[in-house]
C-alpha cells in the first residue's frame, strides 16, 4: 500500500522560529510537492521536486525553502515563521512514468504560527 | 498559470438526491483530475479525463470532460453521507488545483 507521511498533524510554533515539515514516501517516486490549502483558496504549490537535490519554486515560494538530500523524503523549511503562514501543508509524490500524473497525499500538517 | 474555478463553493442535500458539481477554465488542458478530500486527511485521486466528450463512471459518481477540454462535471446519483468531503479538480500534470466544492451529505 502506497504511503506519503508527515512528520507532525499538528504544529503550533511562535513568530521568528525556524519550522521544518517533514515528508516521506516510501514508493521511490521521482517528483515530490509542498502545497498550502487555505479556506476558498484550495491548494497552492510552494516548491517542487523532480530528482535528489533538485527543486522548483512553485507559485507562492516566499517565505520558504525545501530540501532534498535523499530520493524519499523533502523537507519544507520556513526560515521564520509569521502569522499569514498560519495553514495546513500537504506533500504529495508521483512518479515519473506515472500514466495520469496521480498525486499521492500525506494526511497534512496543521501549522499554527502565534 | 491555468486557472481552475469550481462551483459551487459549498453544497449541502439531503440523503438520496442528485447533485452536479463543476470545474471551469478558460485555457485548455490535456487532462483533468478529480480528487475527493476528507476532513484530517489529504486529497485521494478519483479519475483523470483525457479525451474531449469523455465520460466515465465510477460506482454512483460520473465524471464528463467537456468537448473544448476547458471544463469538466461531476455528477453523484443518490448522494450518501459517505461522499461528505472536499471535490478538488486539478490540471493533471499541471500541478494547479481549483478550491473544491465542500459537499455535505446529510442523513
């Protein structure tokens, strides 16, 4: 059974600390994702990844940055925290020579920054 | 960026009623997805369309990709409290999501 986890279901974090989400999926899948779903605004991508040590901003990168040492697991960082990054965070993993490009999800991490 | 609007924004029926939801585009996509999101977990595929004029049904719920590849329908016959939960359509391969129809169900 094909399995994306995060690190945390809840997080609550003060103003200026440094957040680190963690992601692993364990189906040796290529391209991994960091979105943020806020009310009526549904899911916007933060960073992607292709391969190890490869990243691409998405559409809303400020703020954060990613990384990826190893195949299986991507990490967002948020250097420090502020109130408006106050959301829920998903990572999702496809693979590569996925025929209809299924995005598989964590179960999100709720980040409350204070 | 391709824009995806999803209407409508909240949806609430009885038990046993029809329903049809709807993603709209003004740019073109090969493909569209259809995820279901329940409360506390992440977004679980239900079906990619890929040919214009398709349809496809999975159990109660058929998914109809319009003709210009622009749009798509989700229609769900005889709503059950367990179809409760978020309906995301995305551009598959796109990576954008729309922001989902929140559909309750209600015995």
């Amino acid at each position: 059974d094909v399995k994306v986890t995060q690190s945390s279901r809840y997080l609550v974090k003060r103003t200026g600390e440094k957040v680190f989400l963690e992601c692993v999926q364990d189906m040796d899948h290529e391209n991994m994702f960091w979105y943020r779903q806020d009310p009526g605004l549904g899911l916007r991508l933060i960073y992607f990844s292709y391969d190890v040590k490869m990243k691409e901003k998405g559409d809303i990168p400020e703020g954060y940055s990613v990384s990826r040492e190893k195949k299986e697991r991507f990490s967002l960082i948020l250097e420090s925290a502020s109130t408006n990054q106050t959301s829920m965070y998903l990572c999702a993993s496809r693979g590569a020579g996925s025929i209809n490009y299924e995005q598989y999800f964590g179960p999100g991490t709720r980040l409350t920054v204070t | 960026t391709q824009l995806l609007e999803q209407s409508p924004q909240f949806l609430s029926i009885q038990e046993g009623e029809n329903l049809t939801v709807y993603c709209n585009s003004s740019s073109v996509f090969s493909s569209l997805q259809w995820y279901r999101q329940e409360p506390g977990e992440g977004p679980v595929l239900l079906v990619t369309v890929v040919t214009g004029g398709e349809v496809k049904k999975l159990k109660r719920l058929t998914f109809q990709f319009g003709d210009a590849r622009k749009d798509s329908s989700l229609h769900i016959t005889a709503a059950q409290p367990g179809d409760t939960g978020l309906y995301l359509c995305a551009g598959a391969g796109d990576m954008r999501f729309g922001a989902g129809t929140r559909l309750t169900v209600k015995p």
